[in-house]
C-alpha cells in the first residue's frame, strides 16, 4: 500500500418557498433548510483524507479525516458548540489493521441514523424529524469491524454526551454501539444504541435505539422502514418512553428520476426532545424547496487521476402537521 491522500468538494444550494413570514422562525430543531424565501448554501463542505502504511512488515496503516463546512446547516447544528469547532464537519485519526479493523478518535460522524448532513445521500430533500432529533455527529473514540466480504459492518462507541464536542458534561463517557448487515442493491439491516447523559437535562439518563431496514425490489421500488424507541431516566427512577416510526418509498421513474414520499410519527407525550415551538394546537407548514446539489470533485494520489459527479435538481412540497406532541409529518420529493 501507498500513501495516498484524497481530496472532496461538496456543494449544496437552495431556494425556498414558504408559507411563514420572514420574521417567523422555523423550528429550533431543524438543521438544514432555514432559510426563507431567498436563494442559500445549505452545505459546502471540503474534506481531505490521508492515509499511508505504519509498517512494512504487517497489514497496518494510519491515517486521519479532516472536514470542514460553510451554510446553513453548520450555522444551526452546531451553534451550541465551541466557535473554534462549528465550521468542522469531522477532524479525526485512525489507525486500520488489515483492512478489517480500526480504530478512530475525534469529531466522528454519528453512528445513528440513516439520514445525514450530505442531501445527496438522502432519499427526500429534508430530513425527518426523527433524524433532525438525533446526534448527525459525535466525539469521542471508535471501534470498528468489517467482514471481508463487506456484508457485515459493527462498532463499539464511547463518546462525549448526545452530539456534543466542546460543552462539558457531569459524568463519564457515553456509549453506543452499531450492527449493520447488508447486500448491496438488496437489503441493509441495522441496529444502533446510545446510553449515557441526556441533552435536555443533564441529570436524566438517556437510553436510545435506532433500527431501520432498507429493501430495494429490482431496479425501480425501493422502501426503508425505521422506528426509534427511547427512555428518559430521571434521578428518582421515574422513566418516560418515546417512539418513531417512520416509512420511506422511492419509485424511480428513471435512472435520473425519482418520486420519494416520507411519513412518521413522533410520539414524545413528555417533550424530552423539546418540541413544543414545532406546534400550537393543530398546524400546517407549507414549504416549497428548489435544490441544486451534489458537486463533487475528487482527487487521488496526485496522479491527476479525478473524479467527477455533478448533481440534480429537486423540488419538494412539505407538509407538516400535529396535535399537541404527537407529530405526524408527510413529505414527497421529484429527484
């Protein structure tokens, strides 16, 4: 193995729609799409991968990730931390044992959830309430195993807190594993957990599982199925639980175009994920959402050698509505 060090741009705009006035905040939680009726960068992200041998004699490497990130998206999601760590998408070194093996420590992306910062791995143009609910990334150390046939994916985490880099938290470390079983172009199965201190209050404990299963039949349907279930521990035992279900089916007209619908439900009667300035009563949001994504340009080896993947328009109708914190959502996407 050579040293070789990889290079990506990724760069995603939009232009909104909505129904609510300027002066009307979104939602606290959502972290892309903020801005209204205006033209916007939700994500511009540069990252740089280094990785060369350890060892001539074994199957050893090291390397580290480096990410940083300019919009909107970093703008709201990490607004809570550190100014020195809010422009950082990840900033992590490893090091790998035969391909098999490795071991990671830094600014980490979440090991929940399968929907990210990135629009171009997303099915709809926003993401769920239950993934804008959940850590999109993590610090701390990492554990991960690959099967040689890649079919198998498993980590063991210990990370500071629910999506937390730079604010301390009373307590030790949290923890969190991840099981994924997959055959690409058939099926991903997997299975994700969070135990330690809770966001909304550092006194409860929080134990979270993340399972979803993504089926694709032929070349045309695809669906994932998802439920999250939790369980807020207060100091005096008292416990409240919380649930998600979620559903997403893509049909794709062609290779080029998809039609993508998305409903969940999410059921928090406590508000452990402070929810109420998402609904008064009964409400409707109406958001139109016209994106251009997905630049990417890669370069390896310095050898010239590069890749390019231009990306797609989308426009996505959103409608949001919900009594009281049992929140219903349904959203389609044209890809």
């Amino acid at each position: 193995m050579k040293a070789q060090t990889q290079y990506e741009f990724y760069a995603e705009s939009y232009s909104s729609l909505t129904s609510k006035s300027e002066y009307e905040p979104f939602p606290s939680f959502l972290t892309s799409y903020q801005s209204k009726n205006v033209h916007d960068i939700n994500l511009m992200l540069l990252k740089i991968n280094h990785e060369q041998p350890l060892s001539k004699e074994l199957p050893v490497s090291w390397g580290f990730n480096t990410g940083l990130m300019f919009g909107t998206y970093a703008d709201q999601n990490l607004a809570a931390e550190n100014a020195r760590f809010q422009n950082f998408y990840e900033l992590n070194a490893y090091v790998k044992w035969n391909n098999q093996y490795k071991f990671e420590y830094g600014i980490l992306p979440s090991h929940i959830g399968f929907e990210g910062a990135i629009g171009k791995e997303s099915w709809a143009a926003t993401r769920s309430i239950l993934a804008d609910n959940s850590p999109y990334y993590e610090y701390g150390y990492r554990l991960s195993y690959t099967s040689k046939s890649g079919n198998l994916k498993a980590n063991l985490n210990a990370i500071k807190g629910w999506q937390n880099i730079s604010n301390p938290i009373p307590g030790r470390y949290a923890i969190g594993h991840q099981i994924t079983l997959s055959e690409k172009d058939e099926y991903t199965i997997n299975s994700s957990s969070y135990y330690g201190v809770s966001p909304t209050d550092p006194k409860n404990q929080r134990f979270f599982h993340n399972f979803y299963a993504q089926f694709y039949f032929g070349d045309r349907i695809a669906w994932i199925l998802g439920f999250d279930n939790g369980i807020e521990i207060h100091p005096n035992g008292h416990r409240d639980q919380y649930h998600t279900p979620v559903g997403i089916l893509k049909y794709s007209v062609t290779d080029d175009i998809s039609i993508t619908g998305r409903y969940e439900y999410f059921n928090d009667p406590h508000l452990n994920f402070n929810l109420a300035d998402l609904f008064n009563g009964v409400k409707t949001v109406l958001v139109i959402i016209l994106r251009l994504q997905c630049f990417k340009l890669c370069f390896r080896d310095f050898d010239q050698t590069k890749h390019l993947a231009a990306g797609f328009g989308t426009v996505s109708i959103d409608a949001v509505s919900g009594i009281d914190t049992n929140h219903r959502a349904f959203e389609w996407s044209i890809v």
